[in-house]
C-alpha cells in the first residue's frame, strides 16, 4: 500500500509535518512498516482542499485533526 502526503509549501502551512509524524506513529504502533509504504511528494495541485494525501492513487484531504481518523477509516480497512 503506498501512502503519499503532500510536503509542498502550501500544504507545508497546513500541517502537512504534524500528519507525517502521526501515520508514522500510527504504522508504528500498529506494526505496518512491511505493509505501508509511506513517503512524501511535492504539490498534487489541490493547494485549496488542504494537507494532500494520497492512498493507492486515492485523493483525500486530511487535517493534524482527522490523521488519526483517517488511518482508522481508510487505510486500515484496505488491509
């Protein structure tokens, strides 16, 4: 599974760090290092619909706020 998150200036301000730390945290602790490779890019061109992540080639806009959210709800349930 590829998991891609925007690192880009606009994104960047948005708290694209604080989501990297956290779905490494949370591969961590749910020991997925084998499973999940996660990695960052620069502008996906969505600037506007914040912290760009990509799952699979599957868009979704993701805040520090709904990281954890997200893994639970997406990423955990193509495993």
């Amino acid at each position: 599974m590829k998991l891609m998150v925007c690192i880009g200036s606009s994104c960047h301000l948005k708290g694209s760090r604080q989501v990297v730390e956290q779905l490494q945290h949370l591969i961590a602790e749910n020991d997925l290092k084998e499973k999940i490779d996660l990695g960052g890019t620069f502008c996906m061109g969505k600037c506007q619909q914040g912290v760009c992540v990509t799952l699979d080639n599957d868009f979704y806009s993701v805040t520090p706020e709904t990281a954890e959210d997200f893994f639970k709800t997406e990423v955990m349930s193509r495993l």
